[in-house]
C-alpha cells in the first residue's frame, strides 16, 4: 500500500520537545518574556522558529525587528544543540527503532520533514545514530528547505519528490495539528501519535496511536 515512511523529527522520533523548549524560553526570558511548558505546548508545538517567535510577541503584546528574531533564532539553536549534545542519549519515542527497522525490512524509502532548522535536526540525528539508530533516512526536508513550511504542503511534497515516490503512496507519522494539515494537504496518509497532543486535536489524520508499539501492530507496511 505505501512505498515510503515520512517521520516528522519532534515528538516523532525525538522526544525533544523539553530542551525546545528549554531553549525556547531561555532566549525570551532575556527579552521579559516567560511563558510556560503548558502554554508552550498548546499554542507554539509544530511551528517553525520563524513562525513561532513572531507569535511569541504578538502574543506577549510586543513587536520585534527581522534581525531581532533572526538572532533570538540563532541563539535559541545553540543553545538546543548543546542541550541535546550533552545528553548521554537522546530519548526516542517508545518503539521507534522496531519500527523503523521493520520499514527497512518491508524496504521502503525513508524520509524525515521537520519543521526545526536543519542545524537542530541534524545535530539530534547525529547523536541518535552515535546511540545507534540505522543511517536510513535517505532525505531530511526541514524549514530551511523550503519558502513554506508546515502547515504548507510544501515540505512534505519535496520530501516525496526526493525518495521519488507518489504522494499518495507516503505514510506520515506526525505528532501535531499543523503537522498533520501539511501532509493531509500534500495528499498523504497519516498515522498520528498522541505523544505531544490529545486524541481531539489530531482528528485530521487518518489514524491515531499512542506510540511505534501501537502503530507496529496495525501492519500498515505488509
């Protein structure tokens, strides 16, 4: 039925969204702004940097310049890529690696389309392999690959064009509402993980689970 596995990064493979966050706040609090983990989740989960930070302001009554993002941006990678490379191991999502060694086995192309920054995504990805993950990702799309990122199509379109595949014959693991609006809007399947977002938020995917374990279980890739 599908000819590739597209993971989203965050909440997908990588239980990272605490040291986003982390980073996050750390780099708003010098600006005044504090917001917290609950809130972080609910509004900003699932958004590029570049669209999360405005957001950010405009939420906290504030404005700020290009370059004032642009640097809060860089700054906010930094300090996610020394949180996530001082780890002893990067934590994964339940069942991720049975999963992704049985997407080998059925020998399906293999893609990742993240909404971080490449530096952030590959700098988890590089560990995770330290940790021993299989090097089979054969592309990772992320928001600087593209002039839209999630909720747009876009990313998810140039990661099936990459593996060469139909669109429609692209399963997607997401974890989030935008997440899920960008691989719906690019006419893929979507199996949805409750790992960052309850069952009522993810209702746009075609299938929801609670992890690899569950999602292993339904055979989607036999």
């Amino acid at each position: 039925m599908f000819d590739a596995v597209i993971f989203d990064f965050d909440g997908v493979i990588v239980d990272s969204e605490q040291a986003h966050f982390e980073a996050c706040h750390s780099v708003f609090a010098e600006k005044g702004i504090n917001f917290s983990r609950k809130q972080y989740q609910q509004q900003y989960i699932g958004f590029s940097d570049h669209d999360m930070f405005p957001r950010i302001f405009a939420d906290a009554g504030k404005n700020a310049s290009y370059q004032t993002i642009e640097s809060m941006i860089a700054e906010k990678i930094n300090i996610y890529r020394i949180i996530i490379t001082q780890k002893n191991q990067v934590p994964t999502v339940k069942g991720l690696y049975a999963f992704v060694n049985y997407a080998i086995e059925k020998k399906k192309r293999i893609g990742i389309c993240s909404a971080a920054s490449k530096r952030e995504v590959i700098a988890a990805l590089n560990k995770l392999y330290q940790d021993g993950l299989p090097k089979c990702f054969e592309t990772v799309v992320t928001a600087n690959d593209v002039s839209f990122t999630k909720p747009h199509p876009d990313p998810y379109l140039l990661v099936a064009d990459n593996l060469m595949v139909e669109p429609k014959k692209c399963l997607v693991i997401e974890d989030s509402p935008t997440g899920i609006e960008s691989a719906k809007g690019a006419g893929m399947h979507v199996a949805a993980l409750t790992t960052s977002y309850q069952n009522q938020l993810l209702q746009q995917a075609d299938l929801i689970v609670h992890d690899f374990d569950e999602l292993l279980s339904k055979a989607l890739l036999d």
